[in-house]
C-alpha cells in the first residue's frame, strides 16, 4: 500500500515556541492532504485540507494564523504550530490520498507535548 | 445530532467469537465509508471501505451498509486477541471549500480476551 512517513514522531517544546510537522508521500502524488489532531480518548478532528499548489481550507474554529499549512508539492506538506502552549499538545496526524472518493493513507502522526 | 455516532463502548469479546460494531451517520448524500483500525499512541490503519448497499467481506471482516437507515457497521468473525483496538468509522462529506472530507466517529474500544 501507499506509505506516507510523518516527521517527527514526537516534540517536547516549551511554550511560546513553532513546531514544523512534515508530511510526505513517498510512493504517489497526493493532491489532497489533511491534517487532523486527535486529544487522548476523541476522535480525530479535521483542522484543515490541503491542496497542492492553493492555499489550505481551514475547518471552522482552526486558526489560520496559528498553524500554518504549505503544500508546495505533490509529496510533501507541513503543518507549523505557531508559538505553542500548552492547550495545542496533541496528537496531529497528517493522510494524503491520491483521488476524490478513495481512501485515506495516514502518517504515523506526531506527539506535540507543550511545556 | 453528530455528524457520525459510534458506541464508545468498551465492547469486550472472547476470543473466537463475533464482534458487532455500528455507527451512523447524518449526511444523506455520504458516498464512501470507512473502517480504521487504531492502536494506542498509533495512527489509523484502513480496514475496510464500502461504498454501495450491502455487504463486503475481506478475510475475517465484514462491512455492512444501509444509507436508507444511514448505518454500516463492522463485523468481525474468530476474533483474536491482536483485534484489540478502537475501531473508528468515517464517512465521506462536502468540505466547505466543496471538496470532500472525511469525518470521523468518536471510535469503539474493542477488547478481545484469550
């Protein structure tokens, strides 16, 4: 199946300070990738689409100016959580899929902890 | 009403035997369903995804699908300890920007025991 490699797999930072998450589709071009976050026992929430080459579509209640998306190419797209506290540690995970309607290929998501 | 609505559960099974997980879903004009699998501290794995009315069937698992009562669920025969898991479903809506999106249940722990 398609992989899709998440980078990194943890961050411990303090608060105040930007965290850059990458995403990369390794064996396909992905021209949508999601990025979602996930707090301990819920469910995984859409933060926002990404599509090559456009800027992302924010979910309602996500702050753009907050965390950054770039989706410069087919294979990679990065998440950047602006000055950070402690309220944004989570679990983000990224999914990119090659088609509408097809299923989702998922990063192995990053641990954000928020000192 | 949420958008998609699974039993948190937890649902524990022996081992061998079915285990039986539902979800429903608002959007009436949802098209594609999934089934993912999570581990503890890991990212969802697909299972399963359905698309039509009825029932698919890979190896141990079958999904079931009803958009006239906006259901599909998961079966899971001779379970096994390793299916231990919270199993989330998603299902396929419009984004804002028109493009589609998946949503995703709360997820139900599954609990298998030897």
């Amino acid at each position: 199946g398609a992989v899709v490699s998440q980078h990194p797999s943890r961050v411990i930072c303090k608060s105040g300070t930007s965290v850059k998450i990458e995403c990369r589709s390794l064996d396909f071009q992905a021209t949508t990738m999601f990025w979602y976050r996930q707090f301990p026992k819920q469910s995984l929430m859409l933060m926002a689409t990404s599509n090559e080459g456009s800027k992302a579509t924010y979910e309602q209640g996500v702050e753009k100016d907050k965390f950054l998306i770039n989706h410069a190419s087919l294979t990679l797209s990065t998440l950047t959580v602006t000055s950070a506290h402690p309220e944004d540690s989570s679990f983000y995970i990224c999914s990119a899929r090659v088609r509408v309607g097809e299923k989702l290929f998922f990063g192995s998501g990053t641990q954000l902890s928020v000192l | 009403q949420k958008e998609v609505e699974q039993n948190s559960g937890p649902l524990s099974v022996p081992e061998g035997a079915i285990a039986s997980l539902n979800c429903t879903y608002s959007d009436r004009g949802s098209q594609s369903f999934f089934w993912y699998r999570q581990y503890s501290g890991k990212s969802p794995e697909l299972i399963m995804s359905i698309y039509s009315n009825g029932d698919k069937e890979d190896g141990r698992f079958t999904a079931q699908l009803n958009k006239a009562s906006q259901y599909v669920s998961l079966l899971i025969r001779d379970s096994q300890p390793s299916d231990s898991a919270t199993y989330l479903c998603a299902v396929s809506r419009l984004n804002q920007g028109g493009s589609e999106k998946l949503v995703f249940g709360k997820g139900t722990k599954l609990t298998v025991n030897p």
